[in-house]
C-alpha cells in the first residue's frame, strides 16, 4: 500500500503524507513505521525547495539614499519613494 501510494504522488510524498494518507484508509499504523518501510523499500519523497528572497545582505551593495530617510516634500512630485515586497509563491 505505502508503494502504491508513493507511486500514485508521482515518487513525491514522504512518510508523513503516506501516513496521513494511510490512516485515513483505515490502517492503524505509526509514522515511524511507515518512514522504517519506506527506508527498507528505498522510497524518499521529494524535498520541498523554497525560493530565496533576491535581497541578501553582502551579495549586491544597497541603492543609495539620495533623500537620506527625508519624505517631507513642500510640493507634490519633488521626492518619490517606493516599496517592493517580495512574496514567495509558496505562502498562502
């Protein structure tokens, strides 16, 4: 059943997801057993590779700061100023 699973997800889920997967089938069984059986078998699901924000300190030198933190404006279109925020498209 645990193969069959693993075969089903396309070689990705690990032993928590065949766990969950197999208790709610019906089967009394531990998550340890199943990550032993999947070890015995040679199944290892797929690590879950999370995207890395582009801004890193010391990889590329900061935009300089021309109004030195100073938002105040006396007119409109004097001092612009923005925001990027970066979402991984993992997150909810």
């Amino acid at each position: 059943m645990i193969r069959q699973i693993f075969e089903g997800s396309g070689d990705t889920y690990g032993s928590p997801k065949i766990w969950l997967l197999l208790v709610r089938a019906g089967w009394r069984v531990s998550v340890n057993t199943v990550a032993r059986l999947m070890a015995e078998l040679g199944l290892a699901g797929r690590k879950i590779r999370r995207r890395r924000g582009l801004t890193r300190p010391d990889k590329r030198p900061a935009a300089p700061d021309f109004v030195r933190r100073d938002f105040t404006a006396d007119a409109p279109d004097q001092v612009w100023c923005g925001d990027m925020t970066e979402k991984d498209r993992g997150d909810p």
